[in-house]
C-alpha cells in the first residue's frame, strides 16, 4: 500500500472510531435521590427518608421501569408475615411526557419485624412512548398494603428526577424533543450506569491512539524523505 493510502485509511479508521464515540454517548440518564416520605399509617404519622433509583430497559415497543429503595420505609407495630404487605408506587412522568406511570411488585418475602423499617421490594411497570423526546422519571407516593390497613408515603421534598429516557414514539409521534436513533426504539437500550462512560472512554482512547500512529508514521515518511 502506498504512503498517500496507508494514511487516509488510517484517517478513516480513526474518523470512523470518532463516529463510534459519539454513538456511544448514552440516551439515558439515571441517578439515585433522595426521597423524605412522609407516610399517613392507621397508628399516626410517620417520616422516613430513602434513597431511590429508577432505571428503564427497553422491552418490546416500550420500556421497563423498575424502582428500587435502599433503606426501609415506614414500620408496623406487629409483625407482618411471609406475603402479608403489598406495596405499590407511582412515578411522576415529565419533560416530553406528563402524567404518572404505575409500578408494583411482589409482597414481602420473609416477616417483617415490628417496629423496624418496612423494607419495600423492587417495583416495575412497563411504560410505552406516546411522545418523542427526553422524558424524566421522579418517585412519586408509596403505597403499602398490610393486613387490611393502608398506609400512604408521600414525597415532601420535591425530589428530581431519578431517570432521564430519550425516548422515540411508535409512529415518530412528536414530542418536543430529538427522537431516538432508531436502535433505542427496539430491544435495545444503552445502559444507564458507569458502563457507558468506560465504553465512551475506551472508544475515544482508541481514537487517540490511532490519530497518534497516523502522526507517527507521517513523521517517519517524511524523515526518511528527507535523508534521501
């Protein structure tokens, strides 16, 4: 391969590695926030605060939300046994989208002991895409359900969003926002945790180290060209 052709291939590998990265530039935002629920039980008020994540894997024309709590939540003053409570929860929905999306799960697996916090199993919903755009995800009120009682969890400190979808419509219905490539509209999402940055770092270091050779091997041509 001649000199003129060695260096434009490698100049379109590296361009190529660059569209890579950009390709790789995560659709999905999530993050973990805290939610101070002030819950409404049959023996009084009660307060507890949470830490919240919420995260969306794309299945089938729509998405899987599913929503998990890091520390209990309310408490009972007896013991609640195997399956006895069944929690339930909405998710504020905005940005391209509004309204609320319903999430719910399965009842308690083990007792609960009295007076300890209620620690509440991951709740999932699926949501489907009515706009396109970027659409946020924020906690919104818990309800528990145990032994023919109700008790309501509702967020007093206005938490943000823990998730943020671009999200593309069925039919490219409008929204507002930048559709989706149309990868994101399948059965494939990119992954909202740290997995993106290393994937988009390790592209973009691929494309240094290949524009450094094509400089290298510049540099090297054209000294060899200057000895003769």
């Amino acid at each position: 391969m001649s000199y003129r052709n060695r260096t434009a291939a490698l100049a379109s590998v590296a361009a190529l590695a660059g569209s890579a990265v950009l390709m790789a530039a995560p659709a999905a935002r999530a993050e973990v926030v805290d939610v101070n629920y002030q819950c409404k039980t049959p023996i009084g008020d009660k307060s507890a605060v949470s830490p919240i994540d919420i995260k969306g894997v794309a299945s089938g024309g729509g998405y899987k939300i599913t929503m998990s709590w890091q520390k209990g939540v309310s408490s009972s003053p007896v013991e609640l046994g195997k399956g006895a409570m069944n929690p339930s929860a909405t998710i504020k929905l905005g940005g391209a989208e509004s309204g609320t999306l319903s999430v719910s799960g399965p009842a308690n697996q083990e007792a609960i002991p009295a007076n300890t916090p209620i620690k509440i199993n991951d709740l999932t919903g699926t949501y489907t895409p009515k706009k396109s755009g970027k659409v946020t995800f924020t906690p919104g009120v818990l309800t528990i359900k145990a032994l023919g009682t109700t008790t309501t969890c509702t967020p007093s400190n206005s938490p943000g969003p823990a998730l943020t979808l671009d999200v593309k419509a069925a039919g490219g219905g409008g929204g507002g926002g930048t559709p989706q490539s149309g990868s994101d509209s399948g059965s494939e999402l990119p992954q909202t945790g740290p997995e993106d940055s290393a994937v988009a770092l390790g592209t973009l270091g691929g494309t240094v180290l290949l524009a450094g050779a094509a400089g290298a091997l510049w540099l090297t041509r054209r000294n060899q060209m200057a000895r003769r």
